[in-house]
C-alpha cells in the first residue's frame, strides 16, 4: 500500500529557477514562457497562461533552465513568499520561485491548494539575511497528507467552484477601490488646474496638456518654488527592526503605505543615511522610478528614506506643501513628468529633467481652500476604502479558512 503521508519530496520533485544573462541579447525575447515573482503575484486565478517576459531554447540548453510541464505549481519564494499557479503551457522561471511537479499519487489542482493552505507555514519557516527566502530544502521538506486520488479530485472541484465565487467578489470590490481612486485622482486634477470657482475668469496656459488655467494663477518652475533632497545613491544596510524605511513601493495612491512592504535600517545609523536632511512633517516625497511618480506627504516622524525618492519641501513663502503635494499628484504634473523620462528596463525621470517640470501656482489662500477641499474629499473617501478593505480581507481569510478546512477532511462530504 503506497503511502499517503510525508515530507512534499517523496511526492513532488522540487525545482530551481534560473535567469539567463541579461547581457545576452539570443537568451531572451524568445517563444518559452519564464515566470517571475511578478507575474505570479498579479494573477486573479491559480492558472497562469502567460509571463511578462519570454526565453528562447538557447537560454533553455545553455542556462540549464527548468521547463515545467503542464500540470506544475509555480510558487514565489522570495519577496513575497506563497503567490503560486498552476501553469497552463509548459514554462520556465527565475530563481525567485520554484517548481513543483506532482507524482502520480498526487492530482496537481489538490497539490495546489494544499500548499496554498500552507502559505502562513511557509513564511514562518523561510529566512535569510540580505532577502528572506524559503529554501529548496525548507519546501521539500513540509509534511503533507492526502487522501485517495478520487478524493482528491472531489475535493478541488469543490474548492474550484467556492473559491472561485469568493475571487469573483473579491474582484469586484477591488474594481470599485480603482474606480473611487481614478475619481479622486481626477477631482484632484480639475481642483488644482481650474480652482474652486467655477465662475473664474479663465486665460490660456500657453501648455497644451495643461490648457485653459485661472486668469490670476501662475506657472512656475518646480525647481525655483521648491527645495529638494535627492536620495538616490547607495541602498543603505537594512536590519529586522528599528527605523522605518520608506521605499518607492510604500508610496501609492496619495501616501505612504506602511503594510505594503516593511522594510528597517538599524537605528544607529540613522544620522548617517539621513544626513542630507531629515524628513519633516508635511514634507512632498517623489518617485522617481519604479514605480515613477508616486507622491505622498511624510505623516510620521523619525522615518528613513530609500534610493528612487526625492523629498521636496516649500522654498516660496507663497506656497503650501499640502497645496504641492496634490499639484504633484494630479494626472496633469504625471504627464509632465511621463514626458520627461527616459529608459527601456526601468523607467525613470533624471535630475536633468526634474528642473524643467512645473508648479501651477494660485494664491497662498487658494492653496488653503484647494487644499482644505481635497482633505475633507481624501477622508470621506478613506472611510469607505476602509470598509470595502475590511471586507476584502475577511473574504481573503474566509477562502483560506475554507481551502484548509477541505484539504485536511474537516468538512465531512468532501472525505
């Protein structure tokens, strides 16, 4: 009688990703799909069918690349750890993930959402210094049990009919946090380029991605009614705890978003990376790549700053920092600034380019209305994301519960 316990390596083989060099033009742009952390991560499904880049079969033979067969699980083990699929066409992938391919004991969809189950394990057991990883060895090891192959495929046909209700929800509440933030984003835009009144007397901005602007506003460079600090240069060393470090990633939709990615350096040295100019309260942060134009205002204190983020404050007495960072925000100064950036791999915008970027400019109290407007709009809004968040995230532990509920037989029909 074979088995139906054990470590996962008695039950699946265990593959390495791999990256062709970068240097070398015949290695890429080719017909095999090569998966990454990624591609895995913006999936609404557990099959994936396609991957952002492509290799060819001389990267294949000569990189010694792993081409999973259709059926395998495809999971992130580093930054994050547990975004996993199952391919759909045979598929390569880099060496943030690895590959599973199931034995004949095992149905590969119950394989699937078994690990999935195990995601929180999965973290608990991953480590590492410079990035946490979980190891070739750590994954092949878990324990796993599962019943008859019949069962098995009764329990994920079931558990591909609840979840996928579960995602389909889950995908429309997401639709609607887009949709309130494509609107804010463009009450932002008309408040900061038109004004409050609708009555004003309007002049032609002589900028035709800007158009018509209130007849007493004024346009003027960046650079001249602002100061900056440019943080880019050297990563500094990252530790598990101590000060905040704010990368380009924590800044989206309008602020700084401490859950999206925690990231430390150690508290002596603190001085040191921060001795170009310390953040302040209220202060602009800007990216400037990857991604390219995020903007929020520093709502902490005692907070570090990585490379890619420029922190500009106010340098004209007639300007507000809350009034710059929703001018910064707005879909017209993104334009401004798409238009001004260079690069193929990673887009980004240079110092060079930064100084012929524009500030439209009202009066200081119009700054304050404009402003003032924007913030009671910002947390009218942030009430009811907050809300749809909160059900976003009990749904996501409600699968969860489900899937583990079914794969470990305590949900009696499924046995």
């Amino acid at each position: 009688m074979k088995p139906n316990s054990g470590a996962l390596r008695y039950f699946a083989r265990i593959k390495n990703g791999t990256t062709p060099a970068s240097s070398e033009p015949e290695y890429w742009d080719g017909n095999v799909r090569w998966a990454t952390p990624e591609d895995l991560g913006k999936l609404t499904s557990d099959k994936i069918f396609d991957t952002k880049r492509l290799v060819t079969e001389k990267a294949v033979a000569e990189c010694n690349l792993t081409v999973l067969p259709v059926g395998s699980i495809i999971i992130s083990t580093r930054a994050p750890i547990g975004h996993m699929a199952i391919n759909q066409i045979p598929m390569g992938f880099n060496q943030g993930c690895r590959g599973i391919i199931p034995k004949e004991q095992i149905y590969g969809p119950f394989l699937y959402h078994l690990v999935k189950s195990r995601t929180p394990e999965l973290n608990a057991t991953a480590n590492g210094t410079t990035f946490v990883e979980l190891s070739r060895h750590d994954l092949a090891s878990m324990f796993i049990k599962f019943p008859p192959f019949a069962v098995q495929q009764r329990i994920s046909r079931f558990l591909d009919e609840k979840t996928a209700r579960i995602d389909r929800l889950i995908a429309k509440k997401r639709e609607l946090l887009n949709l309130m933030a494509e609107k804010r984003q463009a009450l932002i835009t008309k408040t900061v380029t038109k004004g409050l009144n609708p009555n004003v007397q309007m002049k032609p901005s002589g900028i035709d991605w800007l158009g018509d602007i209130p007849a007493h506003w004024e346009i003027r460079g960046l650079t001249k009614c602002t100061s900056r600090i440019d943080y880019r240069g050297a990563t500094p060393e990252k530790s598990n705890s101590g000060v905040f470090l704010v990368t380009a990633k924590n800044i989206k939709n309008g602020q700084i978003d401490y859950e999206s990615s925690k990231e430390y350096i150690p508290e002596e040295t603190y001085e040191y990376v921060m001795r170009r100019g310390k953040p302040q309260l209220g202060e602009v942060l800007f990216t400037t790549e990857a991604p390219l134009g995020e903007v929020a205002r520093v709502d902490h204190a005692d907070i570090a700053l990585a490379q890619r983020i420029i922190k500009f404050s106010t340098a004209l007495e007639g300007l507000l920092n809350a009034y710059l960072a929703y001018w910064m925000y707005s879909s017209a100064f993104r334009s401004d600034v798409v238009r001004r950036a260079t690069g193929s791999t990673a887009v980004g915008i240079k110092a060079s380019k930064i100084v012929e970027l524009r500030c439209l400019l009202p009066p200081k109290y119009e700054q304050a209305k404009i402003s003032k407007f924007l913030d009671k709009d910002a947390a009218a809004r942030t009430v009811v994301a907050k809300k749809i968040q909160t059900s976003i995230e009990r749904l996501s532990e409600y699968r969860a519960a489900l899937t583990t509920a079914t794969v470990t037989g305590q949900i009696a029909e499924m046995r």
